[in-house]
C-alpha cells in the first residue's frame, strides 16, 4: 500500500504508565491508522515525542525521537525518555510545575515529515516521576522527614534552622522577622509553641508585615502547665500570616 506524507493519521489510544521504583521513563502505547482507517501494520515508522509545560502548545521543555516498527495489530509500544532527545533531558523536567501536555507526531514512512497525532495532558502520572525529585531533595532515603524541635529561651532573629520546624518557647522571649529573609520561601513555614508560662513574641522588623500590619507583631502566652499553639507561613517577600494568637 502506498502511503502519502501528507497523511492525517487517526490517533486511536495512547496509554501512559510510570514503572515500578519510577525511574526516568514511562510507557507509551498507539495503535496507528492511516485516513482510510486501515492499520499501518508491521511498518518502521518515526516517532517525535514533545512535552509542552503550561499548556497544549506552551513551552517545550523536552523533545525525542524514536524508530520504532508496528506490529500486525498497528500497535507500536516505545518508553519515553529513552528515545534521542533534541530539546532538553527528560529527568530534569520538574513535574512539580505542571500542568504538562505530551504531543505526539509520526512519519508513518520512517523519514522526518512529521504529521500531528495528537496532544494528551499528563494527569495523575508524572506525581510518581515528582516524588523521585522529592526524594532527591531529601536525599534519596525512605525515611520520614519530621519537624525538628528548636528551644528558645531568649530572643534573637529568625533562622535558617527555623524553617519548617518548630519553635519551641519555655521562657520570655522574642524572635524577630527580619527583612529579605530568603531562607524562607513563600509557603514555607513555623510551629509556634510557648510551654508552662512561656510568652513568646514574633515581632516584623522594619519593611515587614504580619498579618497585613506593617512592623505588627503577634504574642502567644501559655498558662502554667498548657501550651499555646500557632503558626507562621511566608505569604510574600516580606508578608507573613499568623494564626493562633
């Protein structure tokens, strides 16, 4: 049979699956027709693969080719990320920042005339491939990231080593907000805890707001024998929310 580049293929099924232990690939699956609806079967054809960031024709963060040969169904099965990239690596795609779309195109002869097949968004897949990159972040172990415990007993700044964990108040003291604190990233945040008595203050330094009020600070004072509660979560460059109080 003789088939035309200009062709438009009739995308029938593509089915996406992470593998086990989520290493950088994922499965894909079409069964490829031509436009009289017969099956191009046990045919060598070329594959491009494009994954767009965004939307379905936002930025390319990644592009491949495979070579791959139908089998007597039509059915061609390849992995991406496998395939021989062009535009950028497949394990340093950021699944986090999502939505991503995977486009599709095929010369059914095996050249480079490509012709769109389709354009399909990545839904709950790529969070496999997402919690490896977690995984990086921590380390690469599987041990359970817990919130440390940091006593205060006299007041000073906020630090790096506050960051997500808990800041644990068993006296009178004041942790201060100081201005283009970059350890702390928007939605980052503090456990706050004022034990037995504590009071403890968080005070915005100059340029700083807590909730909404400029240099505004917010107290947290424990009864003997109870704990006072609160927390704090980096709104803006130098905006912070505090609830609790």
């Amino acid at each position: 049979m003789k088939i035309a580049h200009t062709i438009l293929l009739l995308f029938v099924t593509v089915t996406f699956k992470v593998f086990a232990q989520a290493p950088e690939k994922m499965s894909y699956q079409a069964i490829i027709r031509n436009q009289n609806n017969d099956l191009v079967a046990n045919s060598r054809i070329s594959l491009r693969v494009i994954v767009h960031q965004g939307t379905a024709s936002g930025t390319t963060v990644y592009q491949e080719t495979h070579s791959p040969t139908t089998n007597n169904n039509g059915l061609v099965s390849l992995e991406i990320g496998t395939g021989t990239a062009s535009t950028g690596t497949f394990s340093a795609i950021a699944w986090d920042k999502g939505p991503y779309f995977i486009e599709t195109q095929v010369d059914v002869a095996g050249g480079a005339n490509y012709n769109i097949m389709g354009t399909t968004q990545l839904l709950s897949v790529p969070y496999a491939l997402h919690a490896k990159t977690a995984d990086r972040v921590i380390g690469g172990t599987n041990t359970p990231v817990r919130a440390a415990i940091i006593s205060v007993t006299s007041s000073r700044n906020v630090a790096s080593t506050d960051v997500n964990n808990t800041i644990e108040c068993t006296g009178t003291s004041t942790i201060t907000l100081t201005s283009d604190f970059s350890s702390m990233v928007i939605g980052d945040t503090i456990n706050l805890e004022a034990h037995n008595g504590a009071v403890l203050t968080i005070q915005a330094s100059s340029g700083v707001s807590i909730n909404y009020t400029s240099g505004g600070n917010a107290k947290f004072t424990s009864a003997a024998g109870n704990v006072r509660f609160g927390l704090l979560r980096k709104t803006g460059t130098n905006s912070y929310i505090i609830s609790g109080q």
